[in-house]
C-alpha cells in the first residue's frame, strides 16, 4: 500500500515567499484566490476499517459533505473565514477561506452503508469499514 503524505508547511512557503513579494511592493493589493484548497488528510488501516481524520477549525458537521462511491471517498465544503478590518487592507492572511476539497480512492472495497462520521474541536474523524470479501479471515485448524 502506498502512503501520500501532503506537507501543510509548503503551503505556507509558498504563501510567506508571495508575502515577501507584497512588503517588497507596497502599491500591490492583496488578491484572494478564488481556488478550491485540498484538504489535509490522515488515513490509517487497520484489518476492519479506513479512518480518515482532518483538521477542519470553524466548521459545522452540517457544512462538511461526504460522498462514497465505489472505493472513492471525497470529502469537500467551505471556510467562510476571510476577515477584513474597516479600510480593506490586510496584511497577513493565513486563515482558510474558500472551498476546500479532497477525493481518495481506497485500495479495497469499502461498506459505504456502516460508515460513521465525527466533528468535534474543529477535528474531523470519517470510520468507513472495508468490506466484508476484503477482510482477512481467519481459519481455525483442528488437532486430531
């Protein structure tokens, strides 16, 4: 199994260099992007189950929407969070705003009908257990 691991670090790279580009500037305006974010994800196995965790701070369960379908899960919604002071000048503005999304395909078959979800604290837990065939079983061997 193959293991992906997205650093959040980069992000903030990248987003400090762009920074460094505006205190350098003083007449450039900040510009929002209007891009879909990709949500940082953990997924861990065990024989029954996928649990999938997220930090998703300021966000209601309602707000989250997941769909399965086949070995695919995605996972998307919306931070409503941009702040701006009274004369519409921001100068750091590393909170989420915008939509977020994120779409895995798992190695196995999956039983979308027993999947559970969780929010709380801003951390978003998703247990989708595998599906009965693809689970390890387990033979007893008798002793005459």
């Amino acid at each position: 199994m193959m293991t992906l691991y997205v650093s959040p670090y980069r992000r903030i790279a990248q987003r400090h260099t762009m920074e460094g580009r505006q205190f350098r500037n003083p007449n450039h305006q900040a510009q929002s992007v209007d891009r879909e974010k990709i949500l940082a994800v953990d997924v861990q196995t065990d024989d029954e189950s996928y649990t999938i965790s997220a930090l998703i701070p300021g966000i209601e369960a309602d707000e989250i929407n997941v769909e399965i379908l086949n070995k695919t899960i995605s996972i998307s919604g919306e931070f409503d969070g941009k702040v701006e002071n009274e004369d519409g000048k921001v100068l750091v503005s590393e909170l989420p705003f915008g939509r977020f999304s994120r779409v895995l395909t798992l190695p196995t078959k999956i039983d979308h009908t027993k999947a559970s979800a969780n929010l709380k604290n801003g951390v978003f837990t998703l247990r989708v257990p595998k599906a009965e065939e693809d689970r390890p079983k387990v033979i007893k061997i008798s002793a005459e």
